[in-house]
C-alpha cells in the first residue's frame, strides 16, 4: 500500500460565495442558522455513516456526499507518518493538497500549553502556582452570579486560580457560545470577543469558582500571557523558537507568511438548505495580543510532527522540547474526579451540541482531552486530543501508538455530517491496525 497516497475530487455541491466582516460575525452567523437545529456527539462508538471501507474510501464518500467540502487527513506514529489524503476543493477550482493552509483555531491550545509545560520543565513555574502571582490583573477577575435585571451579579472567587486551572478549563473562564451567562454579560457590557484580539478582552467573569467544575473556555489565552510573563518573549517568538523551529513546523505562523496565502483553504457555513457558502473568517492579523487559544494557522504535516512528538516522549528528529518527565506529568489526569461534560451551543450556526464520547468518562490533561476508558474501535484509555471550531480534529493514543488528524473548513462546529465521518475515519484507522 502506498502510505503517503494523495486523492482529490471535485465534491458534487458548488460552493456559493457570501462574504462576512468580522464585526458582524456573531449576528451574521446567528442568522445563518435560524432554525436549524444542529445538534451532535463528538464521536459516538457505533457508526451513525452508510458508508464502510478503508480510510480513503469513507473520506472520498464524504466528499461525494457533501458532508465536507473537502478534506485532508494524516495518521502517523513514533516513528512517522503512515497514510496522508486530500480529498475535494479547499476553494473554488483549487483542489485540496497535503500543505493546505487552515485557520486552526482551537488547536493552538495545545501549542499554549507545551509552551507552559516547557517552563515547568525547566522549573520556572508550576501547575500549582496562583496566577495573580505571575500576572496580578488577574486578582481583578469576579465569579458571575447571575443578573438584578441587566445589572450582572458578580462577587470575588472563592478559590484562587492556579496555572493548572488555566491549562485544564477548570478556571471558571468559559466562552460564549456555550454559556447563556457570558454572552448575556458581553451583551449587556459591550465587553469584546477574545476573538477580537484585544487585551481588554481577557477580563471575562468566571462562571463558577476555579477548580470546581470543567467548562471550555479562555484559560489557554491567559495562559499564554503567563509565558510571557516568566519568559520576557512575546509568544509568537517563544513558539517559534522553542516549539516550530525545533519540531522543524514551517507553516505554523501567527500570521499569513511567504507561500501560505496561495495554500490557504476557505472557511465554509452550512446553512439551511444543507449547501455551503463561504463565510470570511480568520484570527485578527497583527492583534494587540497573540490569543494561544486561537490564534495559529498550520498545515496538516506540520501538526502531525508536533503530535508525534508527544508519542516520541517529547522529542522528534533528535530535538527535544520537553523531558520524558514532563511528558508523564502534562499528559495525566490533573482534574481529579472533576469530569468533562456536555457544551449545548447558544449559536447553532457556528457549532453544535458536544458531547464528547458519550457514555466514556473524560478527564482533562494539561492541554489535551483526555478518555478514561477505551472506546471500542477506536482510541485507547489514555489518549488525548481536541479540535479547532472550523472543524479540524485530532488525537494521539500512546497505548497503541497512533496518531491521527483528519481536517477541513466548515461551520457549525461538530455538525452531524461531519462528525459520522470522523467516527467513520477513526475506525477505519484502527481498523487498518488488525
């Protein structure tokens, strides 16, 4: 078998073309979908996909049905990679190919806390570490209690958050576009988007005191401002230095450089009638803050190299960026019997219900997702990964060696369609191992 096979076909539904600013972006999006009730399971165990085969097979079928415009997908383990795809258009005409540039979003996260990690290593910090004592605007963040009217509620945390709060969503910082409270606050406030890119953005209320409960949110953005902080880099240039140069990633980048323009893949919103449409949509170019939950573009290869290196003990090539040691330490439960719970969408045109494994428990590491059980079929207890809201996904599961990245470009996030083939792609790659 051919390993390294690259595919593309034109997918069946055009791609219309509507164009979106930035500042309209929440009431645009929200409108997108009106009446449309999406609502998913980031991955289930039973096959929810008509189609059956190989890995290629049921990316290719996707493709062909619509339920991704395209895609691009890697598996790999310790020692390399073991099967690369591409499958459809990243844009009109353009088929998608193996160094197709993506918004990764969410999948920063990971790059954040490596960064993070890297300080523990080298005993500039620790998990255990208030926050306030490294950054001390943090004192100044209030727990929401609710609202007398449209006045918010908001009163002092009853536990201090830690780095490890930061690393692990447990720091009662939660986004949005799942929680009725936060965007109700924004609402009312006027307070900016983290997506704005702007400083004053960090100063989200917490929802609940630090270490109580998991919740997804901004953690990682505050936690790039503390490696900052220890570090005296901006963290555009500690990654660079510290993470893409040594794991040899040169399409990582905080901003559009050189050739990843030509290579860049559009962003897609599936409306009501279950087509596509262009949605323009990118992180802020130039921000007054680099947010390490959001702001990286990357490519496919680049991504697997930096999740092999987690399966390599925490180096790749010869180049090391975190001992054996931290590796055990980052990679573990630190949430205790803290578990990782549903997320129910208040925006379903920019991403659905999540409900992660259904049935599995779920931990969180420091940066990664973590199940506690097997999941037949497919990943083993102990692995770890995550995703960006345009819907690129991955994990690496160190028991049995695997690594895996499948990735397009679409809204809402974790939209059914999209999510039968990740299972569907999942299986299929556990599938080959037998």
């Amino acid at each position: 078998m051919n390993t390294n096979r690259i595919d593309t076909i034109r997918p069946r539904a055009p791609v219309a073309k509507a164009s979106f600013t930035r500042r309209d972006f929440m009431a645009r999006a929200a409108a997108f979908g009106i009446g449309v009730p999406f609502a998913s399971s980031l991955l289930s165990t039973t096959s929810l996909a008509a189609h059956h085969g190989g890995i290629g097979a049921v990316l290719q079928t996707a493709v062909a049905q619509n339920d991704v415009p395209f895609v691009v997908a890697m598996t790999g383990n310790a020692a390399g990679v073991t099967s690369s795809r591409a499958f459809g258009d990243r844009a009109p005409g353009v088929a998608a190919t193996m160094d197709t540039v993506f918004r990764i979003y969410s999948m920063t996260k990971a790059i954040g806390t490596t960064a993070a990690m890297q300080l523990i290593d080298r005993g500039k910090l620790s998990v255990d570490t208030p926050v306030e004592e490294i950054l001390p605007q943090f004192a100044d963040i209030q727990v929401l209690e609710g609202f007398d009217g449209d006045t918010p509620k908001l009163r002092a945390p009853k536990t201090k958050a830690t780095i490890r709060h930061l690393g692990t969503h447990t720091s009662g910082l939660v986004y949005e576009f799942w929680n009725t409270d936060i965007a109700k606050y924004m609402e009312l406030t006027g307070h900016p988007s983290i997506l704005s890119g702007k400083k004053v953005a960090l100063g989200y209320p917490m929802v609940f005191d630090p270490g109580t409960r998991w919740d997804y949110g901004i953690g990682i953005d505050w936690l790039g401002q503390v490696v900052e902080a220890v570090d005296g880099r901006r963290i555009d240039r500690y990654c660079q230095a510290e993470i893409f140069d040594p794991l040899g990633m040169p399409d990582t980048r905080f901003e559009v450089e050189g050739t990843m323009g030509e290579r860049m893949c559009i962003v897609s919103m599936r409306g009501q009638d279950g087509n596509f449409s262009e949605f323009a949509l990118a992180p802020p170019s130039q921000p007054e803050f680099y947010g390490m939950g959001h702001a990286l573009y990357s490519t496919a290869p680049d991504y697997m190299r930096f999740i092999r290196s987690f399966l390599n003990k925490g180096q790749l090539d010869g180049a090391r960026i975190l001992s054996e040691a931290a590796i055990d330490q980052m990679l573990t439960n630190h949430i205790g019997d803290v578990r990782v719970g549903p997320m129910k969408t208040n925006v379903p045109a920019i991403t659905a219900d999540v409900n992660l494994f259904p049935g599995t428990p779920k931990t969180h590491s420091f940066g990664f997702l973590r199940v506690e059980e097997d999941v037949p079929g497919m990943r083993s207890a102990g692995s770890q990964g995550w995703a960006g809201v345009c819907n690129t996904h991955f994990w690496f599961d160190p028991a049995k060696d695997v690594a895996g990245l499948i990735m397009t470009q679409t809204l809402p996030f974790v939209e059914p369609r999209f999510m039968n083939t990740y299972g569907d792609f999942e299986r299929a790659v556990y599938a080959s191992l037998a």
